[in-house]
C-alpha cells in the first residue's frame, strides 16, 4: 500500500469515526432534550465540533434526523428479532427479555434516584411530529408494524408448541403486549422503572392465567 493510499483510508476511516460520533451524540440530545430543541450548535457543542462539520456530513437538520432514525431503526430491528423470532424460547421469556432491553436504555439516560428522563427515540419524537418529515414518520409506522408482526410470530409459535391453548385468540394477546414497548419510556418517566416492571409482570400473569396450558 502506497503512502496516498494509507493515508486516503485513515482520512476515510477517522470521517467514518467522527460521522458516528455525531450520530450517537445528535441521538442522545434529540431524546433527552427534544427534536425540536436541539440545534446543531449544541451537537457541536457536545461533541467538540464546529456546526460547518455537521453541515459538511449531512446536510440540513431534516437530513441529520433522518439518518438518526435510520440508523436506530436498523438497531431496533436486531434486538426485535433476538427476542421475539429465535427458537426455543417461552412467551414469558421472550416478555422478560423485552423488559431488560428497556431496562438497559433507560438506565442509559438515567442515573439511580435521578431525574426520569427519556429513553426512546421515536417515543420522543411523538411530541415533536413538526420536526420530522414524512420519511421519518413512515418509518416510525414501520417499525411498529414490524413489531407487532415480530410478536404476532411469537405467540403463533407459543401456541403451536403447546405452551398456550389451541384457542387462545393471538390478536388480543399481541394488543396486550404491544403497549409495553410503545409506552415504556412515558411510564417510566412519570413512573419509574419499578412501574414498568409491574406492567410487565402483570401482563405476563393475566395470558397466562387466561390462555396457558401449564399453571406457574
């Protein structure tokens, strides 16, 4: 490799860097502040940037909101599916571990006995419609019908192996469960993360009690 060359790919690679960079901190500061709220001076603030930085990797605002949403779209749907579509996992376990990954984003964003601040993304961007265009709140849509679709799964296969009736009726248990995840972050900010995990328990016992095979 001539000298050009190395130094053509570790120009490239710290551009790569630093592009991550300002998508991780651009992420943190639209959930904990607001899309509305944040500009790219306090990005760069954050980051030790300048905002011709920003403009240069992409753009306008619109074009940087895009790609954070893109890019944790892509994320979201890794976790969706290493819960709900792997094989050999219970219906409860599968609820559990969807607990744990909000557990893990909101002890992200929140300190023990601190404030109770936002953890998700497009929960925050609810209050901020305004702000984001039709790409992003397509996407938004998506990925909700992504999950839905990701449990629906789920359950279908919980019943065919027996852990749940034969009749257990697969829509209404997927409309128990799909409240947990699109509002964990607004319960937990007024709430705590205590009060999520009742929710959770709660609707793990009430499909059980209703649909199970096996009494726990």
């Amino acid at each position: 490799m001539t000298s050009v060359s190395a130094s053509s790919d570790s120009s490239r690679r710290k551009a790569g860097e630093t592009r991550a960079r300002l998508l991780e901190v651009a992420r943190r500061l639209f959930i904990t502040r607001g899309l509305d709220a944040v500009s790219y001076g306090d990005i760069a603030k954050e980051v030790g940037s300048t905002r011709a930085n920003l403009h240069y990797h992409f753009g306008n605002k619109s074009e940087l909101v895009k790609e954070v949403f893109a890019t944790t779209f892509k994320e979201v749907r890794v976790r969706l599916e290493d819960i709900w579509l792997k094989p050999g996992l219970s219906l409860d376990e599968r609820i559990d571990l969807l607990f744990e990954d909000a557990k893990a984003r909101y002890e992200e964003f929140n300190e023990i006995g601190g404030e109770r601040t936002p953890w998700s993304l497009s929960s925050r961007a609810r209050f901020d419609f305004s702000s984001v265009d039709t790409d992003v709140v397509e996407g938004i849509a998506e990925m909700s019908r992504y999950f839905e679709e990701c449990v629906t799964h789920a359950v279908r296969l919980a019943v065919g192996t027996g852990e749940f009736r034969a009749d257990t009726p697969v829509k209404d248990v997927v409309l128990m469960i799909t409240p947990l995840w699109y509002f964990g972050s607004p319960i937990t900010q007024f709430s705590g993360i205590k009060r999520l995990k009742n929710h959770y328990d709660a609707t793990k016992r009430t499909i059980r009690a209703a649909y199970g095979t096996q009494a726990k």
